[in-house]
C-alpha cells in the first residue's frame, strides 16, 4: 500500500490555532524557526505573507523546498539551511517570528527565546509551539532528542524568565490528541523508530519533522477524504473551549514583544 504525507489531526488543531492567533495579530513578514517541511510557512504563504525559513536538517530543507516552490519561484519565501543560533543579529527584521516543535531540542530555552525575539519588530509577535505536559513523555521523546515536555506553568517560567510580555499559554488539539496519544506512541513502537534512540540528539533531532510513520504522518491517499480542513472542523470548535486549560499535549504561546507598535513593512534581505 502506498503512503503519502497527510497532516494527523493534531497538526490541523495547531494550524488552527495559529490561525485564530493571526485574527488579531498585525503584519506580512514573517520567520520560521525550524521550519521542518513547512507546513507553517506554506499556511502562512497562502495566507498573503511573506517570510523566510531556517533549519539545520538539509532534508528537511529539500522537503520545504518542495511544498513551498511556488512561494519561492513568486519571490515570497527563501529558505536558509543553518542553525538559527548561529545567524547574525541582522538576520532579519519581521512582524512575526513563529517556532514549532523546536524549543525542547534546545538544552538553554530561555536563551533561544531571546535570540528568536530579537528578530521580531517592535511590537511584533513571537509563537512558541512546544510539547506540553511532563507526565506524557515517551518514546516518541526519546527518539527525537527532546530535552524536555512542558507543563502550562513551566511554559509560562520560560517565557517571562525571557522578557517577553504577559498573554496566555493556549492547550492545543485537545481532546483529539489526548485521545489518540497512546495509539501514537504505539504506531512509533511498531515503526521501528525506537531504533533512534542510540542516536545522537543532533542527529535524532535533524528527522524529527519529518519523519514517515504509517498512519500518524503518512496515511493511504484516501484518507485527505477524511484528514482534511473541512471534515475535521468540529475539532477546530471543540479545541477553543481548552485553550485556557493545562491539559494539552501541544502547547502554544502567542507572545508579544514589549515595544509599540510599528509599521509593518518588507522583510530584511537574507541568505537564501
């Protein structure tokens, strides 16, 4: 049977979730940390935004390429392979800086998050996406080089510990992702992805977007018929309710940073 990459529920939830965050967030640039296979970028793209996406992984890089050609060919997104550590102060200069999934593979968060919100304009936005809660760490976190899960009030230490201002800590893909957390960590049992566990955390950490495990991130073609914006909205709804709670398994903090406002314009020419 042939597998195709089809975001699993949980990533519908995250996308939505940025989404509603956009609703009342100013701006057209923006930058992926970590884009991974750019997803994000690509939603944010199709959206009217214009932005650039690092990563360390090559393969990741190549697959980002990919989804995001024509944005590239249309002069809206360019991708840098590299880690974001590493990148001058002058990098870039966006309204939105957003990092999914990245932060746990981070042994000094506090000084991740400083480094990332220096690219964010006066008064732009820095979203955070992590793996929430301490009591759901698994196999899956063993073989992706995590350092860490975070709980609600952790997330929370972390961000002000970095000066970013006060707003809320959402929970994410609840309940659908707590319902389906131990089919999850099964279906990476049954992968063979456990054999990544003897890796180094570098190297567990450059596939850890984008892995092909059947029936959590590669599914049969038909299932888009099931797995789609549409079909999935009820979960969209339902997650709204949960925002405010500690319960998710993927949590996401929309941060602003503490300076005014100012007028959003072209993003600062970076390497491609």
């Amino acid at each position: 049977m042939a597998f195709v990459t089809i975001d699993p529920p949980g990533t519908f939830c995250m996308q939505e979730a940025l989404r509603d965050v956009l609703k009342t967030r100013p701006g057209r640039t923006f930058l992926d940390v970590g884009c991974g296979g750019g997803g994000m970028s690509k939603l944010l793209c199709d959206a009217g935004w214009t932005g650039v996406g690092v990563d360390f992984s090559p393969a990741a890089v190549a697959i980002s390429r990919q989804v995001l050609a024509d944005h590239i060919a249309a002069g809206r997104y360019s991708l840098h392979a590299g880690d974001v550590l590493d990148l001058p102060a002058d990098f870039a200069k966006v309204d939105l800086v957003i990092s999914y999934m990245v932060m746990e593979h981070v042994e000094d968060d506090v000084g991740f998050i400083r480094k990332i919100a220096a690219y964010a304009r006066p008064g732009g936005t820095v979203i955070l996406g992590v793996p929430g809660r301490r009591d759901r760490w698994s196999v899956e976190d063993e073989t992706v080089g995590h350092f860490r899960r975070y709980d609600r009030g952790d997330l929370e230490r972390v961000l002000r510990a970095a000066g970013l201002r006060e707003e809320t800590v959402w929970s994410i893909a609840v309940p659908v992702a707590n319902l389906l957390f131990n089919l999850s960590v099964w279906l990476i049992g049954r992968s063979g992805e456990t054999a990544k566990a003897g890796q180094s955390q570098r190297v567990q950490t450059e596939t850890s977007g984008i892995r092909e495990i059947p029936w959590k991130t590669v599914f049969p073609s038909w299932v888009r018929l099931i797995l789609n914006r549409t079909t999935l909205w009820p979960l969209f709804v339902l997650q709204r309710c949960f925002y405010g709670t500690g319960l998710g398994i993927t949590m996401m903090a929309p941060r602003g940073c503490p300076s005014p406002a100012t007028d959003a314009s072209a993003i600062s020419p970076c390497a491609g």
